[in-house]
C-alpha cells in the first residue's frame, strides 16, 4: 500500500502563506482522486481540497480563493498551496486518498502541523 509523508507545515502568522507537500511511497497515477484532509483538536477530520488525475479540483468553502491543491503523477507528490491563513487553519494536515472499491482510506500518514497564531 502506498504511504504518504506529508511536510511543509510551521508556525506562520494570520495572513501568511505556507506550502504543504506530499510524497508518496509508489505511484500515485492509479488514483483518481487525491485528498488533503485536516483535523483540528477536538473536531473530525475534515476534507479540505481534493484533485483529479484530470486536473478538477475540490475546495471546501471555507478555503476557497485561499488554498490550491496540485499534483504531480511522474514525482508521485500532491501540494497544497495555503495563502491568507487564519487561526481557524490550525490543524493537522494529510493527504489521503478514499477507495471506492475498497470502501476505506489509504494508509494515514503522520500529517504536518500548521498553526496561525500571532
């Protein structure tokens, strides 16, 4: 199964930009759909962006105009590109993908932390 390492995050203020990065252990052109999820303390894991192998894409409202999720199938990595960042941001980040056939998620990885904090 593929893994996924996810990077990139930090400590940024309201208003800063960060970029988050996923390298996957195998290739990742099989997957139609890859997934950039976060999870704040306390609160489900939530999708946040989301991408086709055909380029369309997926925003949650809350990130649209801010975020923008790309991927790259030859260096197997997704990125997620993080402007205007507020407090509400901080989380855990991870890219995943959902099997349908499988009917489950891929191996979780073990996320980068971003937080918004002035």
């Amino acid at each position: 199964q593929v893994q996924f390492v996810e990077s990139g995050g930090g400590l940024v203020q309201p208003g800063g930009s960060l970029r988050l990065s996923c390298a996957a252990s195998g290739s990742i052109a099989s997957i139609y759909t890859m997934d950039w999820y976060r999870q704040a303390p306390g609160k489900q894991r939530e999708l946040v962006a989301a991408v086709t192998s055909d380029g369309s894409t997926y925003y949650e409202d809350s990130v649209k105009g801010r975020f923008t999720i790309s991927r790259d199938n030859a260096k197997n990595t997704v990125a997620l590109q993080m402007n205007s960042l507020q407090p509400e941001d901080s989380a855990v980040y991870y890219c995943n993908y959902y099997s349908e056939s499988e009917g489950d998620f891929g191996s979780w990885g073990q996320g980068t932390q971003v937080t918004v904090s002035s």
